[in-house]
C-alpha cells in the first residue's frame, strides 16, 4: 500500500530535477503572476509579452514590442484598457519595480473575464461620482 511516492520504508520518493523543460527551448515561459506556462505563440500578435490567463507581464520590451531590451525585468500587473479608434484593445501594464507604464495589444486568447473585469473596474470605484459616468 505505498501509493502517492511513499516506499517501503515510508519516506518520500525524490522529486525530479526542477529544470525539465517541455517543447523546444523558447517554446514558453512561466508566468510570474499565475505560474502557469504560456505558450510564446499568440494569435493576433507577434510579440507575446504577457500571460493570458492572469494578463501579468514582465517589463522586458524598452521602446519597441519585442526588442526584449529593458534592464528592469520587473513584474507588470494590468492595470486598466484602453481601446484604439479601430476597436482594438489595449491592456495597459503598471510596473511594480519602476512604476513605469505600457501599452500592449492582446491577443487572441486572453481570458475574456479577465479583460472584462480591468475593463469596468472604473465603474466599481465608489471614488468616482455616478453624475460624471452619465454624463459621457
């Protein structure tokens, strides 16, 4: 009756090296909110730059989506959306090491509910009066 790694003597059985990688190196990374791997490919975008279930990012783009050359590496929550005049959305990430702010399309799998719940954040803030909502 050992089951669930335990042998003969009842002591755990050793867990395997941290490091396996699944796929081709650069295949995925692992998200630093959720801890989930995300697939590097994205539908709707070149340069996948955050994770689709949780929408956390790192700041790893300087200037230009995909030159990877920022020295701050730090963690970047989504923070709000913003919509392009053609439809297109936006997720803007707010770093947490160098409180810097980007814009970044999403992609094709995001996780809706996700995106939907930074979206109407503003309308959840009791901070902001219900007169100036109605009023745009």
């Amino acid at each position: 009756m050992g089951g669930h790694g335990r042998g003969k003597s009842g002591g755990r059985r050793p867990q395997r090296r941290k490091d396996v990688r699944h796929g081709e190196p650069g295949d995925a990374f692992r998200c630093v909110g959720c801890r989930l791997d995300v697939p590097v490919f994205a539908p709707g975008t070149a340069h996948r730059n955050h994770c689709p279930h949780c929408l956390t990012s790192l700041h790893v783009d300087h200037r230009v989506p995909g030159d990877r050359r920022a020295s701050c590496r730090g963690r970047m929550a989504a923070l709000s959306v913003s919509v392009r005049q053609d439809g297109e959305w936006l997720i803007i990430h707010h770093c947490q090491s160098c409180d810097g702010l980007s814009a970044n399309r999403i992609a094709g799998d995001d996780n809706a509910l996700a995106l939907l719940r930074i979206a109407i954040r503003p309308l959840s803030d009791s901070a902001l009066p219900t007169k100036v909502l109605l009023a745009l």
